[in-house]
C-alpha cells in the first residue's frame, strides 16, 4: 500500500475514533429516564430537571402573600452587593426580584435574562413605566445568559436553577460572565423538608446544590438559614 494512503486511512480512522468518543463524553453528562410528573427525564449528576415554569404563571410570581412566605425582604437585605454592583437575574420572570433589586445597585445595573421572549418583552415594558434606567432585559438561551464577559458582581437565580436545561454549559457561561471575585446566589425550596408544599422536582438539597456547582469549578461560601422555606445558598469562584 502506498505510504501516503496509509497515513490518509489511518488519520480518517483515528480522528472518526476521536470525534466518537468525544461525543460519547459530551452525552454522557445527561443521563436519560421516563421523566416523573413535573420531571424532564433528563438526569443531571443523579438529579432529574424538571419542567420550565412558562410566563403564563406570572400572577404566582406577583402574589401577594409571596413576601410574607418567603421573606423577601430578608433575601434582599443579605444580597452582597453594595450601590456600584452589576448584577444578573437570570430567570428573572415577570421581574419581581429584578425591580426590587434595582434601587439598591443604583450606579450598577440588573441584567434581566429569561429565556421567553414574553419575558423579556415584559420587563422592557415594565422598566420604562417604572422610569427604571438601570434595567437592561436580555433574551438568553438554554445553554448561555448572553452575558458580558467578566463584568458580573453577583448572579441570583430564584428558585430557577433546577429548571435549566443544561446545567453545566449554563454555569460555564456564567463562570466566564462573572468577575474574577464573582458569586452565584441559588434561592431554592428546601428539598430536605418534605412539609414545603413546592412539588419535589421544583426543591433542592443543600448536598445536591453543592455538587453540582462544584462539578462545575465553583466553591461553596454559605447557606444563609434566615429564610423561612428556601435555601439561601452562595458560591463563588473556586481557586
């Protein structure tokens, strides 16, 4: 056989080899079962994501006894920002969080990312009746916020982490959006505590929590226990 067709066969071969594995390495990192109600089936470092709580559900994310229930005053006091900080509410909804927030960073700014352009649409709206500038909506993905790079004092996730599709490209992406003293903020249901009436798939754990984040190069920094049903839990950068 000719010396330059064997090269050519073996380099195919081996880069076919290759790409396989690769792509084997890339799916292995979901696992996949018949999803449980409110469940995706889709299994992320022995947890199963659950479904996405689509826009319709506004009038919950507004009710009126939410701050009485999860003492959101509480969370906002304890948020580790000062008034320059530029913060991101990733799955921010209808706002709530985000229009709250936006008064204590008053020469920073909230990045407001969701996924659902109605969202999106709402909040832009919404920050123009409220004369809020500091606001700026962002259409993510499921994969990535859309975030600058490296400009990102504090991202919070409000009972949204276990709803993410791809959990590890999600945190890679805010991993590089953060600053290098950056923090991760998860508000979540205590899935310990099985009398919070949230459905299972839609709690966490405090192990799980950590798990995942540090699988994914961040450290664990504190879980503030002054909220009444949720975990308080914030991670940063790893060394």
């Amino acid at each position: 056989m000719n010396k330059s067709i064997f090269y050519f066969l073996f380099i195919t071969i081996f880069c076919l080899n290759f790409s396989c594995q690769a792509q084997t390495t890339s799916d292995a990192t979901y696992t996949f079962k018949d999803a449980s109600r409110d469940g995706t089936g889709k299994v992320y470092l022995g947890r199963e994501i659950s479904q996405v709580m689509g826009f319709a559900g506004k009038a919950w994310l507004e009710r009126a006894e939410r701050e009485r229930e999860e003492g959101i005053s509480l969370a906002l006091k304890n948020l580790p920002i000062d008034a320059n900080s530029v913060l991101a509410d990733i799955g921010a909804g209808s706002g709530y969080y985000t229009f709250r927030i936006a008064p204590l960073v008053s020469e920073g700014k909230v990045y407001a990312v969701d996924i659902q352009q109605d969202a999106v649409t709402y909040i832009k709206n919404r920050s123009k009746e409220l004369g809020i500038a500091n606001v700026i909506p962002v259409l993510g993905t499921e994969k990535s916020p859309n975030l600058p790079e490296g400009e990102i004092d504090l991202v919070i996730m409000v009972d949204v982490y276990h709803e993410l599709a791809y959990p590890r490209e999600m945190l890679s992406a805010i991993y590089k959006a953060l600053k290098p003293d950056g923090k991760i903020l998860l508000l979540e249901y205590k899935g310990e505590d099985p009398s919070i009436a949230i459905k299972p798939l839609h709690k966490m754990t405090e192990k799980q929590a950590k798990k995942e984040l540090k699988a994914n190069g961040f450290e664990f920094v504190e879980n503030g226990k002054f909220l009444p049903i949720q975990h308080y839990l914030i991670f940063e950068k790893a060394d």
